[in-house]
C-alpha cells in the first residue's frame, strides 16, 4: 500500500538517500517518490548532502555547501520516525552516523600548525598539529638495544605526560603521534627511556618543541 503524504515521508525520503532504510521501508518510500514532488526534492536535497560528506575528506567544501550539509545533518537527527515506534534501531544508529561524519569532516578541515623542535638548539624536527593529534617528526640518532625515545607533553607548571614511544630508521628517522590538542605555552619533548617507556622522564630531554 502507498503510503499519503505527510512529515514521516519526508523523513523515509532523506533516509532512503542515504541507503538507511530496511528493505520493506526501502519500498514504501520508493513508491511513494514515483507520485510526490515534494518528497523526490526532499530525496535529492539528502542525497547531495550524504554525497557531500562523502567526499569532504578529498575536496575542501564551499561555505554554502557546508551550511547546507550541516543543515541536513541537523534535520535528520532531530526528527522521530514514524516506525520508531516499533522497536528500531535504525534512527539512533543513523543520527551516530551523521554527527560522526560532520565531526569527521570538521575535523579534517582545521588549520594545520606547525612547530620546529630542537635538538642542542638545531632544528631536527617538527611538530604538527590537525584536527586533535600532536605529531612529531624528528632526525634522531639510533638507540642502543633495549633503549627507545619517548615523547612527552608538558603543560605550564605541570608534570610531563607520557606519550608513545618510538625507535628510529637506519636514516634517523622517526615519528610518534600524540592525541592532545595544543595551548600556548606547552612544550613537547623527548628522552631516551627504557624500553616499554618509563611514567616521568629518567634522562634529560634531547628534543624539545615549545608550542607558542
């Protein structure tokens, strides 16, 4: 049976344009998109938006573009289905979906900075910072066995925080990448620990990044 027209199947429509609906749904919709204008424009609005963030990561959004998605992902979230009613999870699972594809896409979308570290005050590494993770990248020499570089965070007046370790290649080359987000003032340094990594520094810092 086709289903008349009313909010509920303006919901279905934005759902079935993000493939969220469960066969029997998938068919209610569908026919009732083969008769309504308004439901088919409210169809292609949710498809272009789900196509959006799709792609976000690939390609920077236009302003307009993102309001609109937004927009779209707020709409969807907000409204109770009609079939909420008998049990589904479907709703809860597609309004998750949604805001973690707007926070993915937020996320990727911040402003990276950039900080040089040094090591006996010569550049030897950066620290980037994007979208919640500190990563450093640094030319250190290599560790006798059974030693590892650590990396910390400091905050003002704080202890340091333990962070990952990290060995380097044959080149020098080594990488550890933090889940922070900077404040002025915090400092990321490195010392050579045991392996396994140690709770408080045991050997001076040989690297340091001072993120102003």
């Amino acid at each position: 049976m086709i289903r008349s027209h009313d909010e509920a199947m303006l919901e279905l429509a934005s759902l079935r344009a993000i493939d969220a609906l469960e066969a029997d749904e998938a068919a209610i919709i569908d026919a009732h998109l083969a008769q309504c204008d308004e439901c088919r424009a409210e169809f292609a609005r949710s498809r272009a938006a789900g196509t959006a963030l799709a792609f976000a990561a690939a390609s920077p959004a236009p302003a307009a573009l993102r309001d609109r998605v937004l927009g779209s992902a707020v709409k969807i979230r907000r409204i109770t289905p009609w079939y909420a009613k008998t049990g589904t999870k479907t709703s809860a699972a597609i309004a998750a979906a949604v805001l973690v594809a707007v926070g993915s896409w937020l996320a990727l979308h911040q402003p990276q900075r950039q900080w040089a570290a040094t090591c006996a005050s010569v550049q030897c590494g950066t620290v980037v910072a994007h979208g919640g993770v500190l990563r450093l990248d640094a030319t250190l020499p290599s560790l006798p066995a059974g030693k590892v570089y650590q990396a910390w965070i400091i905050h003002p007046k704080s202890s340091p925080i333990p962070e990952p370790t990290f060995t380097v290649s044959q080149a020098g080359q080594g990488s550890v990448s933090m889940q922070a987000t900077p404040a002025p003032g915090d400092v990321v340094a490195v010392t050579v620990e045991p392996s396994g990594g140690s709770q408080a520094p045991t050997t001076k810092p040989v690297l340091v990044a001072t993120l102003n």
